[in-house]
C-alpha cells in the first residue's frame, strides 16, 4: 500500500475529528523527520486550522502542558492516527489541530481585529518591549542601573513570569504564529549583536597586555572555574541528566569564570568609565578572557557532537578549520583593500557595506548548517574586519540602531519568553539547588580570586574592589550562552530562569556600587599649583596644546607664536590630536616617541604644519605628540592625563561655535574645563592674526592691538599675566581695562587684596613700556559693563582676553546671566565672542587652575 492513499484516508479522519474546520492539515512523524501532509478542501468557511508538534507537548510535566493549552484558544485535544507504512508496519502519529493565522489585517473598517494576526501582533509587541524598557530605564537611571537591566527586565513583564500568566494576554498578544517571529528576529538580534562587537574588538591589543592584566585573567578564570566544577562534581548525583554531563559543567563552570568583552564595554561606556584607569585594565584583561571563552566554547561544541558519534567530531573541526581559513586568506585581504581604497574623509562605498553585511548572514548559515552554532559565525565574521574609520565605522554607524533599538527589542522578548519564574516554583528546590549553588560559588570566588590578585600586584584598596566588581559583570554574551544551552537540552526553563534572574541580580547590585566606590576625576585633583601665575620666572612653560579639527590648527599656532616664547622662558609643548572612538570598543592613546601610530588615525600633514614652526622657533619650543582615541564623554580624561605626567601649567583648547552639528568639542571643552589639573584657556579664532606665507612667526602687520577685560577673580589674574608674557612681543600693544563695581560693594576682601596685588605688578613692570595702556572703569551694575564694554570697543582690537568666571564680583555682572549662550567661556566671554559684538577681534578666555585636592 502507498504512502498516498493512506495520506488521504488520514486526512479524511483527521478532518472528521477536527469537525469539517480545517483546509489544510499537516502531519508530522514522532521524530518530527517525516512529512506526511496534503491540502483539501472543505466547504467550511472558517480559518483554517494547523497541526502543531503535539508530541513535544505530550513529553513536557503536566503544568507545562496544561499552560501551553490554556494559550492558544482553537487548540484541539491531542489524538492519535495510525498509518500504515509500505512495509505493513503501523505508525502511530500524535497530532494536535489548531488554527493558524493571516499575517495581514483587513483592517478595522471590515471587521477584522487586527491584534488576530500574527504580523499586526509582532508589531504591537516591539512598541510594547520598547515602551516598557524605556519606561524603566527612566526609573532604573538614578539608581545607576545599566540599559541591560532594563531590557531584561522589560523582556521578563512580557514573559510568562508576569503578564504572560494572563489567559486574555496569552490568546490575544502572543500566540504560536508571533512567537514563532519573535524567536527567529530574536536571534538575529543577538547574530548582529555579536558581529557588531567583533567588529570593534581588537586582538592586537593582545601584544601590549602586561603582567597585571595576564595574572588578572589567567587568576581570575582559573580557579573560580575549577572550584566551580569541583563543586559540580560533589553534586552530580543531584543534577538533571543533560546538566550532569562532564561537558555541561565544564562549559558552565568556564562561564562563571570569564567575563565578556563585550559586556565590560558595553557598561562601561555607558557609565563612561572607558578610557579611566580601571576601564582600561577590565578590557584589557577581558580580552584575554574572550580568547580562552572561544576555546571553551569550541571545546564544548565538540564535545556535544562528539556524544553522538566521534565521526561528527571530527567533521565539526574541519568544518570549523576550513571555515576560518577562508574567513582569514580570502575574506581579510578584502576588507583590507576596501579600506586602503576609501580615502581618507570618505565614506565607503554602499555596496561594500550592504556586501558585508549580507556576508553576517552567510556565515551565521554556515556555521549553522555544520553544527558550529549560529553565533560563532557573524562573531567570526566581524573580527576579521579591520576596526576603526571606513569599513568598521561604516559598518557600526548602518548597523547600530538596527540592532539596538529594532532587533534586540525582539531578542530580551524571546528571553523573556523563556523566563518563568512560577516554573522554578514548581520545579522545585531540590532540582535547581546545584545549579545555584554552582552559580553562587562562582560568583564569590570570581570576586575575590581577582581582588587578592590586585592586592598581591599592590593596587590601591579601593581601585581593587572597584576592579574585582567590574569583572563581575554579566549582560548580553551570558544571555545569548543560556539560549544556546536551552537549545542545546542543558538547561530547561526553570534552570534558564535561575540563571537570567542571577545574572540581573549581580550586574544590578555591582554597578551602583562601582559609581559609589570609583571617581574617575580623582586624579586629577591636585592641590600643586599648576598655573601661568605660578610658574617660576626664566624656566620652562609646559603646554598641552589641543587638536580636535584639523582646520582649527592655524589659529592654535597663532596663539602659541603671540604667546612669546623666548630663550629665557621657553615653551615644552604637548600636541594631543583627539579623535572620537568609532568602529571600535578599545580605547587608543599613542606617544608618537614610543609607538607607531595605525594608517587610519595618522595625521601627518599637521604634524609637518607644526613642526615648521617649531624650526622656525629654534630652542624657543620643544613639540612632542600624542593621538588619543577616545569617546568624546571621556575626551577630557586623555588631555587631563598627559597634564598631568607632562606637569604642565596650561590647556590651550579650541573653540567652534554652537551651530557645528558636531558637539563633541564643546563636551570636551566644558568637561576640561571642569576637571583640568592646572589652567585652561579657550581660544574663540575669528582668523585675524594671519601669519606670514611661510608659516612662521612673523606677522603681516607692524602692530597688533589686544585687549585685556580685567573684571577680578582668580581667572582674570590669570588672564593678566598670560598677557604680560604676550607683550613681551614687540608687535603687540596691550590695553587693560579694569572694572570695578561703584563704591567697591560685593567685593571679597581677600579676592580684591589678590587683585589689586596682581594689577599693581604688572603696572610697575610695564609703566615705561608704551606699547601698554591701563584704565579703570567704575560700573554698578551688568547693563553698565556691558556699555563699557562696547565704548571701549573700536572695532580696531585684534584679540581680546578676559578672565571665565572664578572670583567675578557678582556686582559687574547683574542682570546678564540670560545672555549666556556658551557657559565654557563665561558671561563676558561669551558676549565678547558673540556675531553681535561689533568687530572682528579674536578671543581668548583663560581659566585659572581650580584646587580641588
């Protein structure tokens, strides 16, 4: 007898047992490896009805399948058919009929509810994972809590724990044909998640990874992991079949004690924390880490296809070779000619991109197709792209809001799915105990197994507490490892749940307690006086000369040549070329001295500008450079840091204006400005002190007229005797003009004694010299300062300077704090700098170091 004729008589009795409501039914074999289907027709006129896999149904506890019944509204009781096979055999066959829905809504106006179809639901369902997760984001955000908590946490509500319990949510906002969606989406998230962040990590970092961080990670991993199955071992007996299995506690005993790369990044940018000291040293040693997960991770894969047969072991690692062979000789060469073919300052070419990204989704097929797991494939894929600008920045600028806010949305509501926090009830204690216990143990011995490394390699206490916290951090690479271990039958739900509820717990009570244990700034508050004022006469002035556009570097040399380097006092000159961290996790900071600086963050052309002028300057001024790749949050952190190992007295930083689309100068200027060791001055270059046409120190013009707005304070003492040095050029003719409030009210008396000292030097020094002119203007209030401001004003003032804001008797300025476009240069700062003040006069706002120590 053929299949066919007993097909058909299936079908007629499954039709009769579903009541004539079906037009298409499917079968399946027990082991779900057979299809034994056809389409017929029946006059019926309501939606048709599916067979769903009633076996796995049948092998599930009772509460899960009593649960699993409860969803789906048209589900039929579980029956049995027989079916005779060519071999006169007789086949039982579980199924289960139920009704499958359109995609598409016929909309409202003909009846039809939308929440009935599977794609309106998948839509539904991604506003209602965002809006959820942003909703709890905003209350989590004081309490310091990273994004991951919220997503989790967003994708549990969802989930079975909570609104999922609901019969009404379950048949109305998630049934099999959504479900099925969100799954498939899900991973995909989690697929471009990985090659994301393969992308930008950098294995070369692997070469300049020191002693500290060897000992931190081999410390680190090694004895929680071994303590971890030790401890495994004393409770097998106790454990499920597939978690029992020496494999199973190997790989979950080396995930308790490796911390992702990925993970530390991804929190650590967001608390901007990358480029501190402790930001650092949890990468570097992380990176590590990841190199000993993947060997874990492919050990663990061969191992799985070893227990069916060694055979498929050993095609498994050919597989895996022949696999990364061609992803190392054949895909590398070429994402390397695409980014020696993009110019510099020019984007890629789409097609390249598009190419790439269509080759994530090649390789995760691949890897899947040969057992490899479908997430090795795009991570594989995305470190053999080169990081940084053009193919890697390209890649992470079209991908990144893909990923984050579109996919991952769908990945924490597969989780979420998942997660069930009444199964663990049910379960029971005894059946999860190991698995906490194994869980538990790992954690603290992870803690403290790193906190004694630092303290044996003589770390500071605090620092070393800060540290051992941040290697406890789980978040995105944990998750994905407890889907892959659903699938792979090591974990069943209530496990699964256990370990996505203790991976909250940890990352939630260890990161608020990072930002209370660990300031970034501390360094830099110094109690030395680091200041012009305070520099000793006839020795060496150490600048920190800051690039952030290469367009700005003229006007920067013009303020270093009017700065009046001489022979008796010379300028030491730190050059920081700062570049914004993009298409790639690891912070950069390169001493030119010392390093060989990547093709993609050269800037050499600049280089030749400034050393130029250097020659032209003879032993007058020594350069020395430095590029720092940073985010532009931390920017500041990099230009604090060479402040303060170079001991210099000033930070010469650019200023653009506010309708640059670009904000990160003002972040960075506004952040140094706050945190400096020592005095900052911002130059506002309106591209009046045109130098000559080779480059050099002499000017075009005979005579340069500046200005010097002395309203008091620290700042403005500062200001004056920056500009005492600049008069020293015998091109420049300096006007002060003092402010004082009328009868000398709201003055401090100690500031006001600083600065009559302060004026009272510089007049003494300078009363023979006719190229300066000091005045005194008596003001009551901000409105009177400003029309002083403005008689003064000519229009003929090449630049200006003028104190910030520290010590300004509030008096002066009563009544302007609205005018206040840019708070980094202050309120007379910002009025001097501004379209509306007549003239064209450049302008310099100095800041004098703030003691904070």
């Amino acid at each position: 007898m053929t299949v066919l004729p007993l097909t058909l008589v299936a079908l007629a009795f499954v039709l009769q047992w579903c009541g004539g409501l079906t037009d298409f039914v499917t079968c399946w074999s027990p082991d779900h490896s057979q299809f034994l289907g056809m389409t017929t027709s029946t006059p019926s006129s309501t939606a048709p009805l599916g067979v769903y896999p009633a076996y796995r149904l049948l092998q599930q506890p009772s509460h899960r399948w009593q649960q699993h019944s409860n969803t789906h509204r048209n589900m039929q009781q579980a029956g049995i058919i027989n079916i005779a096979m060519n071999d006169n055999t007789t086949l039982p066959i579980p199924i289960l009929c139920h009704s499958t829905q359109d995609l598409y809504s016929a909309g409202i106006f003909a009846r039809d509810n939308p929440f009935s179809h599977s794609f309106s639901l998948l839509m539904f369902n991604l506003i209602f994972i965002t809006l959820i997760t942003r909703i709890i984001r905003f209350l989590l955000k004081p309490l310091k809590q990273p994004l991951i908590i919220s997503q989790i946490i967003g994708g549990v509500i969802i989930g079975p724990s909570f609104l999922g319990r609901s019969t009404w949510f379950q048949r109305h906002m998630m049934n099999d044909s959504t479900q099925f969606l969100v799954h498939n989406l899900g991973v995909m998230g989690f697929m471009f998640f990985l090659f994301i962040y393969g992308v930008k990590m950098d294995y070369a970092l692997l070469k300049k990874s020191r002693k500290l961080h060897i000992s931190m990670a081999l410390i680190g991993i090694t004895i929680p992991t071994a303590t971890v199955f030790i401890v495994a071992l004393c409770m097998r007996k106790n454990m499920d079949k597939e978690l029992a299995m020496i494999s199973s506690m190997g790989v979950i005993a080396g995930y308790l004690g490796i911390t992702a790369f990925p993970v530390l990044y991804h929190i650590l940018r967001e608390f901007n924390l990358l480029n501190s000291d402790v930001g650092k040293i949890s990468l570097s040693t992380a990176l590590i880490g990841d190199s000993l997960g993947l060997i874990f991770i492919i050990a663990f894969e061969a191992a799985s296809q070893g227990a069916i047969s060694i055979m498929n072991t050993v095609w498994y690692v050919v597989s895996l070779i022949v696999f990364i062979v061609f992803l190392v000789y054949c895909v590398r060469p070429t994402m390397i000619w695409i980014n020696n073919s993009t110019p510099e300052g020019h984007s890629v070419n789409q097609s390249f991109v598009v190419a790439t990204l269509l080759g994530a989704f090649l390789s995760g097929f691949l890897t899947d197709m040969f057992g490899i797991a479908i997430a090795n494939g795009p991570l594989f894929m995305g470190l053999i792209i080169p990081d940084g600008p053009r193919i890697g920045a390209a890649l992470v600028e079209k991908t990144t809001t893909v990923m984050t806010d579109i996919l991952l949305p769908f990945s924490f509501l597969m989780v979420g799915a998942h997660t069930d926090f009444y199964a663990m009830s049910a379960s029971g204690w005894s059946s999860l105990s190991p698995l906490f216990v194994m869980v538990v143990t790992g954690y603290f011995v992870k803690f403290f197994s790193t906190w004694i490394t630092l303290y044996f390699w003589r770390y500071p206490f605090r620092d070393g507490l800060t540290l051992s916290l941040i290697m406890s951090l789980r978040g995105h690479i944990e998750i994905i490892l407890f889907v892959h271990w659903m699938d792979k039958n090591i974990l069943k739900v209530p496990g699964f749940s256990l370990l996505v509820l203790m991976t909250t717990l940890v990352t939630a009570t260890c990161t608020p307690l990072i930002n209370l244990l660990y300031d970034p700034t501390k360094p830099y508050m110094v109690n030395q006086r680091r200041s012009i004022q305070h520099n000793p006469p006839d020795t060496e002035l150490r600048i920190v000369l800051c690039i952030l556009d290469t367009e700005t570097i003229n006007g920067l040399i013009r303020i270093l040549d009017i700065s009046n380097p001489t022979s008796s006092n010379p300028f030491s000159i730190a050059v920081v070329r700062l570049t914004e961290l993009i298409g790639r996790a690891s912070p950069l900071f390169i001493d030119h001295e010392k390093q060989q600086v990547p093709p993609m963050y050269e800037w050499t052309s600049t280089i030749d500008i400034l050393e130029k002028h250097q020659k032209l300057k003879g032993m007058f001024m020594k350069l020395r450079f430095f590029t720092a790749v940073a985010p532009k949050q931390s920017m500041f952190r990099d230009i604090c840091e060479i402040a303060l190992e170079q001991e210099a007295s000033l930070i010469i930083l650019p200023f653009i204006s506010a309708d640059v689309q670009d904000h990160a100068v003002k972040t960075v200027n506004s952040q140094v400005l706050n945190h400096a060791p020592c005095s900052v001055a911002v130059f506002v270059d309106k591209g009046l002190l045109e130098l000559g046409p080779t480059g050099g120190g002499s000017f075009h013009r005979t005579r340069y007229r500046f200005a010097l707005l002395f309203l008091g304070g620290g700042d403005a003492r500062e200001a004056l005797v920056y500009a005492d040095r600049m008069v020293g050029h015998p091109d420049v003719s300096l006007t002060v003009i003092r402010f004082l409030s009328h009868n000398y009210i709201g003055y401090n008396e100690i500031e006001k004694k600083l600065d009559d000292g302060t004026v009272t030097w510089f007049w003494v020094k300078n009363e023979t010299n006719q190229r300066v002119v000091y005045r005194e203007v008596v003001v009551r209030n901000g409105e009177e300062t400003i029309g002083a401001i403005q008689s003064m004003n000519d229009g003929a003032f090449d630049l200006l300077i003028v104190g910030r804001k520290q010590g300004i008797n509030p008096v002066l300025l009563t009544g302007l704090s609205e005018w206040s476009e840019s708070e980094e240069l202050g309120l007379i700062g910002d009025y001097v700098s501004s379209p509306d003040f007549f003239g064209s006069a450049s302008v310099l706002v100095v800041q004098q170091q703030i003691l904070r120590g």
